[in-house]
C-alpha cells in the first residue's frame, strides 16, 4: 500500500513538473513572440529581436504606432457625423482605405511605366505608316481609338476592375495570384514561370526605352540640333551614362529620392493633360475616336500599311498596366482606384492632343520630310520642349526604378517558391528599405545595355518591348480565369478568359510580326530566365545554406542585413558591420 502511495506520489510529482514546463514553454513562447519584430514594417528582412534594432527602427515604429492611432481616432470621430461620414469610416477601415500621403507615394510607383508610353507609342505608329506624309485622318482616328479602348479593356477593366479584387493578403502580382491556386494543378507552375520570366524580361527593356525616348527629346531642341547632326551616337551616349548612374545607386537604395518620386510623377501627368489640351483646342473632332468601330475599321483597311503588326504598337500604350496588380500590396487597392482616374485622363487627353497634332500637319512639309518624328516633343513650342525633356529623362528614370525594384522583388519571390538559385540579398536602408541583389543588378545593367548597343534607339527597341509585356499579360489571364473558375463564378470566368485572351493574342500575333525586328531577343532572354528557374528547381538547397559571408571583401553600409532566402525557410541572416 505505502509501495502504492509512493508511485502515486511520484506520479503527480512528475506530472506537475511536466505541467510547469509546458507552461514555462509556452511562456518562453510568448515572449519570444512579443519581442519579434514584423519585420515587413521595415524591411523584408527576416524576423529579429528587438533588442537588436536600431535607434532608427525603434523611432520609426513609435511613428507607426502614433500615426495607427491617429487613424483610429479619425475613424472613430467620421463615424459620428452621418451617413457620409460612416461611408468614409467603412472605407478607411476596409482594404481599399485612401490616404492621400499614400496616392502620392502610388503616383510614384505604380504609373512611373505606363506614363512614360505617350513618349514612343506615336512616334511607332507613324514609323509604321510611313511617317507623317502617308496617314490621313482614318489612320489617326483608328489609331486612338484602338489606344483608348485598349487602355480601357486591359488596364481598367481586367487589372483595376477584376485582377485587383484577387489579392493574397493585399498582396498582387502573378506570384501571389498563383500562390492563391497552386493547389489546383501543378502544371500552373508554368504559367506563372513563364510570366515571371518575361516581367524581368520587361525590366531590362524598360530602362532602355523608357530612358533612350526621353533623351531623344534632346535632338528637337533648337540650340543641340547641329551638335546631335555632328554626332548621331550622342544620344546612345548620354542615354548609356544615365543607365550606369541608375544601376551604380541600387546598392545605396532609393529610400530618400523614392519620397519624391511620387510628386513629380503628378506634375509629369499634369504636364501630359495640359499639353494634350492645349493641341486639342484647335481639334476637338478627334473625341470621335472613342466610337471603337473607328478602330476595328482601320486595323482591316486596305490603308494600313502596317496590318495587324498595328496592334503591336497600339500594345505599347499599355505598358506598366501589370505594375497596378503586382505594386497593390506595396500603395494598398484603394490607393490606385483614387488615383487610376486622374491618369487615365491624363493619357487620353495626351494621346488626342497627339492625334489633333498629326492631322493639322499632315501636310506639312517641315515634318513629312522629318524621319523618325516623334508627335510628343514636336506639337510643343521649341520653349516647352526644354521642361519637356527634363520632365520625361525623370519619368523614364522613375519608371525604370520601378521595374527594378519590382525585379528584385520577383527575384526574392521566385526563390521562396524555389525557383531560382539561391542569391545574395541585402537590404541598404536602415527603415522600410528596397530589397537588393547584387547579381541581379549586374545582370539587368549588363542586358540593358546590350539592348542600346543591339537596337540603338527607342524606335527599334519598342519592336522587342511588346512581347515581353503581352507575354506576362497572357499568363496572368490564364492564372486569373482558373482562380475565377474555381471561385464559383464559371460563366464569368468563361467569358474573361475568351474575351482577354482573344484581344491578348492579338497583340501577340502582332508582337510575333516584329520578332525580326528585335522580338527575337524579348524570347531569347525570357528563355535564359527561363533556364535559370529550371536550374534553381534542381539546385538544393544545402547548396547554398552558406552562400552569405560578410567580411573585408564586402562593402555593406552599417546595420545592413544579409540574407539567403530557401523555399522553405530562411537559411542563414548576419549582421554585417
């Protein structure tokens, strides 16, 4: 009996022993988990303590936690003042919530690429036509037409209307989408593989083109006309030293100039209006575009000399619609539906002031004559030209920016889903700084000038760009049908994918017809990503768990962080000092 007792006794011992470390365990736990920092409020740098953040980190979460309270306070008080006033409090505390702090940094972000297409996507039309001489106002009225609806179907409707209420959450971008219906087939792997690959593709044709038409504006300035006939590579050269400048600053960051990105895209758009205005007062006939039979008339006329190739360059006006799915999750959703309005009009107004431009002089000989007319920079006064010039270099530079960092991201994306080999990253800012991949940048600096010296200038890059673009278009599609699908909502789905596969084919029929022409180097980089991806899914992992070092050899600015991102977890983090 007292044998009984004694192992009784010792049983409840242990079983209270074991209770009190379970206990212990789970209080560990917790505090372990209070002291982690988010580390998304900062950088994407993994998880650490906070016993190791900077006094900078630590002051700006005390910001963070003022302005999340402040915001609070907001809500609360708009809730009490009616019905409009309980609107506005729903919408703030919903994910499309507007602040107008954020649609400024969205201007800057998000529409850097498509505000940057009124600058070549005309002067291809008319180099496409036979220049300014050989189109009449059919081909003119066709061809904004053919803009304007394309704007809108794509951009409004498939990315801003359907693609943007699809979101991983908050997140966008065809890797978040396939994250979300990866569980329904395997084979959406290639789909999205294959649109990835060609949205980096897009980032080394962005630089070149963005940056090479804008500097073009330079040889319509009256003083630099004879120096740019004494020297026709002058262009090429001032185009090249802006590109190396861009890539050389990636390791520094872009934190400090990144707050001003989004004030001058704003003037840049206001700019757009106010010059499409000022040609449309003489013109407002051009406004019967908006009827689509203008367009579908034109693109199968006799007239066009270009023929479905037209397509291909109407293509161009959509540039940067990808980047308001793939940069939500960076401005928030309600952020771009504030601001996509604005620029729409903006573009529309730009483009019909181009169009007005063209039709009043068709018959003049001072630019029939002109080869590779560009209607942007010469429906302005040679005076406007000058803030012309500056205004776009900025726009392209922002505008390769964007894709940059939006290429370092899919990088560190792809190599989550174990995609890609294992690289390097660093992250130069000390609060909410850019993801950076020294190879990476070598790589996309190294491509981006291989493309100004293959093409030259930004009328034959534009044959190149399209393909990439319609590409990642098409992929998106397919990926945003099944999610429908699956959804529950089959019919809409049905139609979505018919319809935006159909115009996207097009487009790419139309692309194909300038693989010649610089297509055929869009698919030989998207392959070599492509072969990369595949070498990365084979690559394992242990391969790389030591792949970071840290030492003299490096130049990291103080209280960077070092990482090496695995599929399934994070394989090593230092500190580097």
């Amino acid at each position: 009996m007292a044998e009984s007792n004694q192992r009784t006794a010792r049983a409840q011992k242990a079983s209270k022993a074991q209770k009190a470390q379970s206990g212990a365990a789970k209080a560990k736990a917790r505090q372990e988990e209070e002291a982690l920092l988010r580390a998304d409020t900062f950088t994407n740098a993994p998880k650490v303590s906070r016993r190791t953040l900077t006094k900078e980190e630590r002051e700006a979460l005390a910001k963070q936690r003022e302005a999340e309270t402040k915001e609070a306070e907001k809500i609360a008080s708009a809730w009490s003042k009616g019905g409009l006033g309980r609107w506005w409090a729903r919408l703030q505390s919903s994910p499309d919530k507007v602040t107008w702090g954020m649609a400024i940094v969205a201007l800057g972000v998000v529409y850097g690429d498509i505000g940057t297409s009124p600058l070549y996507t005309a002067q291809t039309f008319l180099a496409g036509q036979g220049g300014l001489g050989s189109v009449d106002r059919e081909a003119v009225l066709g061809m904004l037409s053919l803009v304007f609806w394309s704007i809108t179907l794509i951009t409004t409707v498939k990315y801003v209307l359907i693609a943007m209420r699809i979101d991983n959450n908050g997140e966008g971008g065809i890797f978040a989408l396939y994250s979300l219906i990866r569980k329904y087939g395997a084979w959406l792997a290639i789909p999205a593989m294959l649109g990835g690959a060609a949205f980096l593709a897009d980032s080394v044709l962005t630089p070149a083109v963005s940056i090479s038409s804008a500097v073009e504006g330079l040889q319509t300035l009256p003083p630099l006309e004879g120096l740019f006939d004494e020297n026709p590579s002058l262009t090429l050269m001032i185009t090249v030293v802006i590109i190396v400048i861009l890539f050389s600053v990636q390791s520094r960051g872009t934190e400090s100039i990144g707050k001003v990105f989004g004030s001058m895209v704003l003037v840049w758009f206001g700019f757009l209006a106010i010059v499409g205005v000022t040609n449309l007062s003489n013109d407002w006939s051009v406004f019967e575009a908006l009827n689509p039979v203008y367009g579908i008339k034109f693109l199968f006329s006799p007239h066009n000399a270009a023929g479905i190739a037209l397509m291909g360059t109407v293509f161009l006006s959509t540039t940067g619609a990808e980047a308001l799915y793939s940069d939500m999750g960076h401005v928030g959703r309600g952020n771009i539906y504030f601001t996509w309005p604005f620029i729409k009009v903006a573009l529309v107004l730009n483009y019909f002031g181009q169009g007005a431009w063209m039709l009043a002089n068709s018959d003049n000989p001072q630019y029939t004559a002109t080869e590779s007319l560009n209607p942007f920079f010469q429906m302005m006064s040679p005076n406007v030209r000058y803030l012309a010039v500056i205004l776009s270099v900025s726009a392209g530079v922002i505008a390769s920016q964007a894709l940059i960092t939006g290429a370092f991201t899919m990088v560190s994306e792809a190599t989550r889903l174990n995609w890609m080999p294992h690289l390097q990253v660093r992250y130069p800012a000390r609060t909410r700084g850019q993801l950076y991949i020294p190879v990476v940048n070598g790589v996309l600096c190294v491509s981006t000038l291989a493309v100004l010296a293959i093409f030259k200038d930004s009328e034959h890059i534009s044959a190149a760009y399209g393909l990439a673009l319609t590409i990642t278009m098409i992929t998106t599609t397919v990926l945003l049908g099944v999610h429908l699908w699956h959804s529950g909502k089959r019919v809409g789905a049905i139609v979505f994918t018919v319809l935006f596969l159909a115009i996207q084919a097009m487009f790419f029929i139309a692309s194909m017809a300038k693989f010649l022409h610089g297509g055929w180097f869009t698919m030989l980089l998207t392959a070599a990503i492509l072969s990369s991806c595949t070498r990365g899914m084979r690559a394992p992992s242990s391969n790389v768990r030591n792949a970071v070092t840290c030492g003299p050899t490096t130049s990291y600015p103080r209280s960077t962080s070092c990482t090496v991102i695995s599929a399934s977890r994070i394989l090593r983090t230092t500190s580097c000092t």
